[in-house]
C-alpha cells in the first residue's frame, strides 16, 4: 500500500487524504484498539479498503482501485459472532444475526468495505466495517467511519487504505 493511497483518520472526526482535509463521523463508542462486536467503536488500525459496493438503482458506481459491484435488496452482511459466515456479505433471507445493505436511507448507497477482521474473521472482534455515506449531522455510527458522499466518491477513486489513529 502506498502512502499516497492511505486515509488517515484521527478521532476527532477528521479523515486526511492526499492534501485534503475531510470530516467524518465515527463510532458512537469512539476509536478503540480493542474493537469488540456490538461496542459502537470504530477500530484503531490500518485496513486495506478490499472493494466497493453500491446501489446501483440511486447511485451511478464510484470510481475505485478496487473491484466495484452492485448490491441487491437481497444482500447483507453476517454480524453473528456464533455463526460460519461471521463478518461475511450474505444473500437474505439468512438464520444469523445480520445486517441489511439494502437500506432506505441512503447511507449505504455507497459502501467501502475495509479489512476488518477478515483474514480469517476472529470470534467477537468485530464485523461490518465499511466507509459509507454521513448522516446530514454526522451522527455516529456503529463503527464505520461515515463521510459526505461527494467526499467519500473523491476518497474511494484512489484509496489504498485507512489508517485509523487511536
């Protein structure tokens, strides 16, 4: 990954990106090193952005470095820590505990999805960390960093990586 490629995101709520200065929401639990699933806590850590999703009936695909694909209202995301498909996309209906993409209010029209817990996927560490669309007040998440969605598309067309700063 290359440093020209890397976000850096600092728990004030402030993502820099090659020379520009971006604000963005974070976890309603704050940054944490020792990210935990239902803590509302965004993680503390480099992850590499592994690709994009997006709805592709409200939104033409962004730009990215990364593969880029539609989601359907058949998609989620597994946050059951109990469950094979633990922090893993998903096609509904599903047994676990998961989270639906397809959302009404636009916030995750746009999805970065980052490495997160993923290579393999730890019991209870956490799951579902995306870069997605900002509420109008940058309300916090639940563990996502959530940026504007002009913003967010300028990030994602060159984006390595995200190195949150505890």
């Amino acid at each position: 990954m290359s440093e020209a490629g890397t976000a850096r995101v600092t728990a004030d709520g402030r993502l820099r990106f090659q020379g520009a200065l971006f604000r963005c929401a974070l976890g309603k639990g704050g940054v944490r090193a020792d990210k935990r699933e239902g803590d509302g806590a965004t993680p503390a850590g480099l992850m590499p952005l592994r690709r994009v999703l997006y709805r592709a009936d409200r939104t033409a695909p962004p730009a990215a470095r990364v593969r880029v694909e539609p989601i359907a209202p058949e998609d989620g995301w597994c946050d059951d820590s109990g469950h094979p498909d633990y922090n893993r996309q998903i096609r509904l209906p599903h047994p676990a505990r998961h989270e639906v993409l397809w959302r009404e209010d636009g916030l995750y029209d746009i999805i970065g999805v980052l490495g997160w817990n993923d290579a393999p996927a730890e019991r209870g560490r956490g799951s579902a960390i995306f870069l997605h669309i900002a509420r109008a007040d940058y309300g916090p998440t639940e563990g996502c960093i959530a940026l504007d969605a002009r913003e967010l598309r300028r990030v994602l067309a060159g984006l390595e990586a995200v190195a949150v700063l505890g």
